[in-house]
C-alpha cells in the first residue's frame, strides 16, 4: 500500500473528507506520488540526524498521531524492499515505529507540519528536499523538544473536535 496521496509540500493539511480541522495552521510535507517529481537538492546540515532522532525518540517526543494499519511501502524502491529496515544502523526504536505513520511536528512559530515517517526515508534515501522551514523546524524541536508542551494525539483530538481541549502549540 502507498501512502494515501499526493499532496503539494506545505498545502493546507486536511486528513479527509470526514473530518475536519478548525482554528489551526497545519501544513503537508513529503506526501510525495510516484508519478510526480519532487524537490531535490542539499538539505541543511543536520537536517537528517535531527529527523533520525525525532524518529528514533518518537514515544518521548510524542510526535506519532496516527499509526496505520496494514503496510505502507515507499513508490521510490522495489515493492520488495521495506524501505527502513534496509538501513542497518537503524535503531530498534525506529525499527518499531510503523512505516506510514501520520507524525505532527511542531514550530515554535504555532504552525505544525503533518508528514508521514516516509518522509525521513525519502530524504535520507532519494534525496528529497522538503521546503526549507520544515528542515529548519525538525532541526530545532530536536534540539529543544524539551521546551515545547506536545502531544500529537491530544493536538490531534482537539484540532477535529473530539475534544474539547485547548488548540496549539505551547513553546517556552
């Protein structure tokens, strides 16, 4: 299964016609089609240990708000090949984050960027280059996830209406 569709990088995130999500700046990154190109080019040093360790610390950082079900599989490589369990230095805790999760990560800014954990697969592998400020919002929650109030599932619940819970991104 591939991931669910094409979406232009930084586009209004919207999960699907059923739900719908009010009063908050959400922004698509690296929902990337098969027959489509995508951005290429350097990424910002740092850009890829930062999304490792996101990815890798994704329990603690709290970034995973929705994990799919079945197998999602990268358009760019061979179907046979599971494109994360290909790297052998990866770690046991990024090995067990589902591939195709939905993950929110925040900026200090208030905006969140909805990406999928394909998205660390298609830069580190297939040199996409997502837009600038998303790398240089992965680069600064890695370094300072600490200082930001987040949980995905909750921001999740209440941007849909779920819950009745406070809308957006607390940073100190």
């Amino acid at each position: 299964m591939q991931i669910r569709e094409y979406r232009e990088d930084l586009t209004e995130f919207v999960e699907s016609s059923q739900s719908k999500i009010v009063n908050v700046s959400i922004r698509s990154i690296g929902f990337l089609g098969s027959s489509r190109s995508f951005a290429q080019g350097e990424l910002l040093d740092g850009f890829i240990d930062a999304f490792r360790h996101i990815m890798e610390n994704h329990r603690e950082f709290s970034i995973v708000c929705s994990v799919v079900r079945g197998g999602y599989h990268c358009p760019f490589c061979d179907f046979k090949d599971t494109p994360l369990l290909r790297d052998e230095l990866l770690s046991e805790a990024l090995l067990r984050m589902p591939i195709g999760s939905l993950i929110w990560i925040p900026c200090q800014t208030g905006l969140v960027y909805a990406t999928h954990s394909l998205c660390y697969h298609y830069s580190s592998e297939h040199g996409y280059s997502p837009p600038l400020e998303f790398q240089q919002a992965v680069i600064f929650f890695s370094e300072n996830h600490d200082r930001f109030k987040w949980n995905a599932n909750e921001f999740y619940e209440a941007a849909v209406g779920i819950t009745g819970g406070r809308i957006g991104v607390e940073f100190s």
